[in-house]
C-alpha cells in the first residue's frame, strides 16, 4: 500500500513537469513571444514583395522623390511606439494622429502610395498584410530602386490600435547636436553606428528652408551663418532660401545626386556640405566618435551599405506588434473597429491612386 501511495504522487509530478515543458515549449512562442521573419508571407501572401514593388516603381516613374518619402515612413513609424503603423492613423473621435505632429505636419509625404499599395495587396491576399509591414517593405524597396542595397525585409508586424501624438512631437529634429541625436537613438536602441549609417538616408530626398535656414543667415542668432557650412554652398542655400523667405522650398539633401541613394551624403559632410546642422554634427563636431564613420562610409559604400541594411532590420525591430497583439488593418487610416464603422473598407480606389498630394482624397 505504502509503495503505491509514493509511486502514485510521483506519477502526478511526472505529469505536472511534462504539462510544464508544454506551456512553455509549445504554447508560449505561437503567443506573445512571435519573432518577426523574411518569409512571414511565403504561404499567405507569397507575391507581397512584388506587388509592393511595382506600385512604388510606377509611382517613382513621375515622382523620383516618393522613394525618400516612403522611406522615412518607416523611420517615423518605428520611432513612435515602434514600427506598429502608428503613423497612418488619421484623426478619429478616440485617435489624435500623429500626423499633424511638427515632425510630420506638412513634411511627410507617401500617404496615399501606402493606401494604393494596401488595395493592391488587399486584391491580391485580403486581410493578410499589416501596414507596418507594407512601410518595411517600401523602405527596402525605395532604397533599391534608387540605387542602394537590398536586404531581407523581416515580417509579421501587427498593426496598432492606437497613436501617440505626444511621442511623435519627440521625432529627432533638424537643429539637435549630436549628444541629443546619440540619445534619441539610444533611447530606441540604435547606437551611434546606427544613427551614423541611417542619418545616411539623408543622401536623397529634399527639405524645406525653414528648417535650415537659420544656418544660412542667424545662426544660433550669433548674426552669422553657421561656420561648418561650406562658403559655396551657403551662397547656392540662399538663392533658395532667401531670408525671410517662403520656408516651404526645398532644397536637395544631397547636392551631388539628388534621388539617387550612395554615399555621397557622407563626402559632403567632408566638405561641410551637410544640409542639416543634424547632418553636419557627425563629422564637424570635434573630437566626435562619429567622424571616423563617416570617413568610413565616404571611403567605402559597400562598408556604408552592409551597415545601413543592418541598422534598417535593426530599426524595423523596435517595438513591434506580434502574434495575438495589434490587428492586421483592412484601411491603414483607420483601426478596424472604426473604418468598419465609417463604411470604409477598400476605400483607397484605383481611381483615387491617380490623385496627388499624398494624402488620401476620395472618401
Ligand atoms: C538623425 C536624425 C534625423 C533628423 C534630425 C532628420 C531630420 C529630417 C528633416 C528635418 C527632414 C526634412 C523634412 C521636411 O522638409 O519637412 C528629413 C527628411 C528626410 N529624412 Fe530625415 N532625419 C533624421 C533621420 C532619418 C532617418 C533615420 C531616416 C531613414 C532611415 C531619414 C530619412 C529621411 C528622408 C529620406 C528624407 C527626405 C524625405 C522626402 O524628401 O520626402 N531621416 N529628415
Ligand atoms: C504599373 O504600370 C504599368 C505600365 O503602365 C501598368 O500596366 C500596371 O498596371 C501598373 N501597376 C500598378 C500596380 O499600378
Ligand atoms: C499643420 O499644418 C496646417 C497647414 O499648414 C496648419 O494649419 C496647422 O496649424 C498645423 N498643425 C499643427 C499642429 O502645427
Ligand atoms: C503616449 O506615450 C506616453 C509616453 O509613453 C504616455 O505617457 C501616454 O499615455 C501615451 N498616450 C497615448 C494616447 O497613448
Ligand atoms: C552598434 O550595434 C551593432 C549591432 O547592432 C554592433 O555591431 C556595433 O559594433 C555597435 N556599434 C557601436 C559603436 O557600439
Ligand atoms: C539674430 O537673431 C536674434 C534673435 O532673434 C536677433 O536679436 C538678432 O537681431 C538677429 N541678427 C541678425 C543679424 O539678424
Ligand atoms: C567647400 O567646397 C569646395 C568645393 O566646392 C571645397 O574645395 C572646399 O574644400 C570646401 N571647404 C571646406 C571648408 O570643406
Ligand atoms: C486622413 O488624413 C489626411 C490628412 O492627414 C487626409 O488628407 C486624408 O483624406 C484622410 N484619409 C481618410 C481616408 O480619411
């Protein structure tokens, strides 16, 4: 009798350790702790890639400067409680959208190529891909066809059911030094490679005066123009930026060439020819740790480009939405719950894709 009592209780152990190692062998990874991965949609969406691709190739065709827009996307998206398309949301009756935060109030552009991607993603594999994903894989593939590397874009982000106007406004602006720009991209995560190699994505795409004019003429309001900006070239910024001017021209942000993703953004800072003072504190802070990366990157761009692909999949890790947690959106503008409400699936026609401005239009 006695054996068996003891025999008894040792089996109920046996089992509670074998219902243990299942909890957490099986049921915890298919739950919260799912890894974003390259072939997310190799069975459910195998052409997502392709589709993406050949919108933004259209597009690109008579707006060259959407592939910079698209890929800051991305960049303001995974900066904002992660790469969770946060940033897409418009104003609702319960979501204050980050869209109208200074970073992206009358600057971020591409809105409506996301809408027009969703549709035509929607077609092909309705419900499948999330928004944050459609953002990933259009700043690969902006990157590529303006000239720069590829890589392996990890998927199976979940989309977010909120935005956070208050953290957009924290976008890293134009005018901080360099230790405010380690700390922004600390506080993500990124280390100063990182913010060294995808500040490098300021080698295309434009800005507007306003936000570096203050270099050209009162800098710091010392009454001069800011001293590591290259005499020439602040002659060429004040032809398009006249003081006082209107502060929504723009200017190149890589004067040698302008849409075309190399590394020449770091052979200017070289020759003090960065149009941010953002861009200009790598390399003309002295003493900085960050000047012999750009050196680096001048010298090398297959060394600029390994670092960026890694710094991008690095990026497109933060704060990610997986598993059971996020939806995947049906209209990006929108959480399901409230587009379904406003009627407004598949809203984003083909009709409404021709139409500029990128914002959507034909709600
Ligand atoms: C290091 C901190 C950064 C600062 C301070 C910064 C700031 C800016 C500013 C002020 C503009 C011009 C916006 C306008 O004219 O309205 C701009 C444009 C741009 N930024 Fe950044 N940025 C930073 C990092 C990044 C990163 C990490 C990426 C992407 C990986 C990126 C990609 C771009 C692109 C492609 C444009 C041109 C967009 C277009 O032409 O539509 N930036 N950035
Ligand atoms: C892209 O352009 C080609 C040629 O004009 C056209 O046949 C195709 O339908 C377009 N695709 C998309 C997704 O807009
Ligand atoms: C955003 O830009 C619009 C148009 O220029 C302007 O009217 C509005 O005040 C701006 N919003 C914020 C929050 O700055
Ligand atoms: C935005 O983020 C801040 C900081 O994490 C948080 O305190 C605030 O509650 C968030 N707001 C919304 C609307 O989620
Ligand atoms: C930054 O992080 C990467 C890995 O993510 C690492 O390879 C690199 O050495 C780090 N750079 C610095 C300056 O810490
Ligand atoms: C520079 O800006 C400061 C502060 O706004 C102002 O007091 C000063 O007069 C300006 N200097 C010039 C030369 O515009
Ligand atoms: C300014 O640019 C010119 C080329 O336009 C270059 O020769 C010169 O070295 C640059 N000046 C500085 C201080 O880098
Ligand atoms: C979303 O908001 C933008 C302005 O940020 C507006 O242009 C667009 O029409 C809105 N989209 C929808 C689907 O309502």
């Amino acid at each position: 009798m006695k054996s068996f009592v003891v025999s008894s209780s040792f089996m109920i152990k046996v089992v509670t350790v074998w219902y243990g190692v299942f909890m957490f062998g099986v049921l915890l990874p298919l739950s919260s702790e799912a890894q974003l991965d390259p072939s997310f949609y190799s069975k459910t969406c195998p052409n997502v890639h392709s589709i993406v691709r050949e919108v933004i190739n259209n597009v690109s065709k008579t707006d060259p400067r959407m592939l910079a827009s698209l890929l800051r996307l991305h960049f303001h998206d995974c900066f904002v409680q992660g790469c969770d398309g946060s940033l897409l949301l418009n104003n609702t009756a319960t979501i204050v959208s980050e869209q109208q935060a200074r970073p992206n109030n009358n600057s971020i552009r591409g809105l409506n190529v996301v809408n027009q991607i969703k549709t035509a993603v929607e077609n092909a594999c309705p419900g499948i891909v999330s928004c944050a994903d459609i953002l990933a894989l259009g700043a690969e593939i902006s990157t590529v066809l303006a000239g720069g590397p590829d890589w392996k874009v990890e998927l199976g982000r979940r989309d977010s059911l909120t935005a956070n106007i208050t953290l957009a406004q924290n976008l890293p602006g134009p005018s901080l030094t360099l230790d405010q720009l380690k700390k922004r991209f600390s506080d993500q995560g990124l280390n100063t490679t990182d913010l060294v190699a995808l500040s490098g994505a300021h080698t295309f795409g434009r800005a507007r005066c306003v936000l570096f004019v203050g270099r050209l003429y009162n800098f710091s309001n010392t009454g001069n123009p800011d001293p590591t900006l290259n005499a020439t070239y602040l002659q060429t910024l004040r032809s398009v930026c006249p003081n006082g001017g209107p502060g929504a021209n723009v200017a190149d942000l890589d004067l040698t060439t302008p849409d075309t993703f190399d590394k020449n953004y770091y052979s200017n800072l070289q020759v003090q020819k960065g149009l941010l003072q953002s861009d200009q504190e790598l390399f003309s802070t002295s003493g900085a740790d960050t000047i012999s990366i750009v050196n680096k990157f001048s010298a090398d761009q297959n060394a600029f480009f390994e670092a960026f692909k890694a710094s991008m999949i690095k990026m497109g890790q933060i704060g990610v939405l997986t598993g059971s947690k996020g939806e995947i959106r049906k209209q990006c503008n929108f959480i399901n719950s409230q587009s379904a409400e406003l009627g407004l699936y598949n809203v984003a026609s083909k009709e409404s894709s021709e139409e500029d401005g990128g914002m959507v239009s034909s709600i």
